[in-house]
C-alpha cells in the first residue's frame, strides 16, 4: 500500500510502498478513502510528543480519516466488512497514521459509524478540529446572549466554534482578514475582527467597554502573551486555549476561569457530529483536495499557514 511516511523525527515526508497490515484481535482493517491534515499531524512529525510516547518507524503521518471496513480480526463485534466509518486513527506506538490507503483501528478506539449519505471528506476533516471546537464551546460555558470571541476564527477549529457557539444562541466575535469576514458571518459570526487593521483587543474594547464573557484562543502558543485577550475578560469570564497558553491558577486570580483544552473524543461526540454534518447543520469547508502523491507538498503549504478550511487527502 502506499503510505506518507517519517523516517524519524523533523524528517521529510516520503510517499513510499508499506505492507498492507493484518488485523489482530479486536481491530479492524479499513481502507481509508480521506484523510485529513491537522497541525498536530505535524508536531507529531517534528517530536511534539517525543519522550511522551513511544514512536515506532517508519511513522505513516495523519490522525483524521474516513472509509471502508475491509477484514474484521477475530472478538470484532461491533463493525463488519463493510461498514463506513470514520475517526482518529493515529497509533504512535505502531507508527500508524491515516495518510495511507490502509489502516488498523481498535473497535475500542476513536472510531464511530458514518451516516451513508456523508462524503467521506467531510467525514475526514471532523474528528479533531470539529471535535476540539466543539469541546472548546462546551468549555466556554456559554448562556444565550453572551458574547465570545474566537481568536483565530478562520480555520477548520474556527469554523466549527462559531457555529456551535452560535448554536447555544451566543454573540460571537470572529477574527479574520477581509477575504473571509463574509464567509464567517454566514457561518454565524456576528462580528469579524480584521486584526491586520488594528490589534484584536483594542478593536473588542472599542465596541464592548464593558468586556465579554468568553475568549476562545486558538492561536497563541505555550509562553505567549494572554493578557490583552484576558483583559478582555468581565469576572467570572472563561479563558480558553488549544494550545495551552493559558496559567489558569494566574486567570484564577483574576476572577477568570482558565482551560488548556485537549481533544478527547468520544465516539458518541463523533456519531452526534457526523449527524449534524450530515443534516447541514454543521458546514465544513474543504480548502483543497489533494491525492495521496502531493500529500508531502500539502503538508509543507499547510505549515506555511494561511489555511480557510480543511486540506484532505483523497486516496
């Protein structure tokens, strides 16, 4: 089969020929049809996780992927041969990713069942970024008429979070450049931050004095500076990050409540979204779709940023 593979850390993608794998007890072999890029995906490939968890080489790069069950191994009771399905696939230990045209999963992993009528893209590009915008908003504990600002609102987990976060009936504010502002304000935002005009703080503070009620922060990194988007923050406001900028014992004594979000989810999280996206009522953008023999280049375009919705692999 052909595989996105690393050789060891911080080294070059490589598209190269890998066995097709053979499912032990409790997996399942499936074919993968999509998958998609995530920053993580990268971290990963850089050593993010190094010294954390084992790594097994040659590591296949991806987590998000969507597509056929193909074998079954033996106490498999839940999928048979088959089934569509999609999730994190992401086995670091056994250097198994989903940038490949096959791979194991555990019927006990971060795998759920897709409804038959969903494109397998958009199956792809859900299970992290739609479900850490989905954590993020529960996390945000949000009432109707409050006001959020999602920091970093044009990508895969932006796009999501305005729309959950317009689902719980909030005021949402949404950081984006002018190229986008409209996209984002179909999707639910009720106001776009140009932040390239002004700095996104003083630009909130101008047209709500009084503060907001939550920030939603997927841009600053670990060690970054918080405090123009935590100043933000009326007392008794949340602080969310996706990246673990926030010292929620230093927000505590703000009056603020500080959250380092990790995505974990479940497969119940994944049905419900799936079914959301399958209704409309959860709309992903595809920014491009790429065979599985550019993926190395995808890659290095998505590091660059920039990104206005998901980047798939079609295999």
């Amino acid at each position: 089969m052909k595989a996105v593979t690393i050789t060891d850390f911080g080294a070059e993608p490589l598209l190269t020929d890998l066995p097709v794998p053979e499912p032990g007890p409790g997996e399942l072999l499936v074919r993968l049809h999509a998958a998609a890029l995530n920053p993580f995906d990268w971290k990963v490939a850089d050593g993010a996780l190094k010294g954390a968890v084992e790594h097994g080489f040659p590591l296949v790069m991806g987590s998000d992927g969507a597509g056929v069950v193909e074998r079954i191994g033996p106490g498999v009771i839940h999928f048979r041969p088959g089934d569509t399905v999609y999730g994190q696939f992401m086995n670091l230990p056994y250097g198994r990713g989903s940038y490949a045209e096959y791979v194991l999963a555990a019927e006990n992993g971060t795998l759920a069942r897709m409804p038959d009528d969903l494109p397998f893209p958009v199956a792809a590009a859900l299970p992290t970024a739609s479900v850490t915008a989905y954590q993020a908003i529960e996390a945000a504990r949000l009432d109707t008429g409050q006001v959020i600002l999602i920091n970093g609102a044009s990508g895969g987990v932006g796009q999501s979070a305005i729309q959950f976060a317009a689902l719980q009936g909030a005021r949402v504010l949404a950081t984006a450049t002018g190229d986008i502002a409209g996209r984002l304000r179909d999707l639910g935002a009720d106001e776009t931050i140009d932040f390239t005009t002004a700095p996104t703080a003083e630009q909130v503070l101008a047209a709500h004095p009084d503060g907001i009620d939550s920030v939603l922060d997927l841009i600053t990194r670990p060690g970054g500076d918080i405090d123009a988007l935590a100043g933000l923050l009326k007392p008794g406001g949340t602080f969310v990050s996706t990246n673990r900028a926030a010292d929620p014992d230093a927000l505590a004594a703000r009056e603020i409540h500080g959250v380092n979000l990790v995505n974990d989810p479940s497969r119940k999280e994944l049905e419900s979204l799936a079914a959301l996206a399958d209704a409309g009522k959860l709309r992903i953008t595809i920014d491009a779709e790429v065979p599985l023999t550019d993926a190395p280049a995808a890659v290095a375009r998505a590091r660059a940023g920039g990104s206005r919705g998901k980047t798939v692999i079609l295999l």
